[in-house]
C-alpha cells in the first residue's frame, strides 16, 4: 500500500511541476517566471504587513 500511495504523490508532484512550468502560448512565460517577477514585491507587502501587526500587538510598558 506504501507503494501506491508514494506513486500516486509522486504523479501529483509532477502534474504540479508540468502546470507550473508551461509555458503560455501567447506571452511565452509560465507561472513560476511570473511570480518570480514579482516575488520582490510581494516580500515588500509580508514586511509591511509584519510590521503592521507587530506595532499592534506590542504595547507599551507604561501602561502598567
């Protein structure tokens, strides 16, 4: 049973892998070139967004 299900996984890994790596047949990128271009960006948002909560989250010490 450990068989089937490691080859089962092992197909949907590289279905997963095959989608995101197709290239379109227009613009001539795939998945991944597209969110490796705006990878940056999105760092820049979770960073924002950190801080966001942290500032938050924390409260003064004088409150106390």
């Amino acid at each position: 049973m450990g068989f089937i299900k490691g080859a089962l996984f092992g197909m949907a890994v590289y279905a997963v892998v095959q989608h995101i790596t197709k290239k379109d047949l227009i613009t001539g990128r795939s998945l991944l070139d597209d969110f490796l271009e705006r990878a940056p960006t999105y760092i820049e948002q979770v960073k924002d967004i950190s801080n966001a909560v942290k500032e938050e989250f924390t409260e003064p010490s004088s409150h106390f």
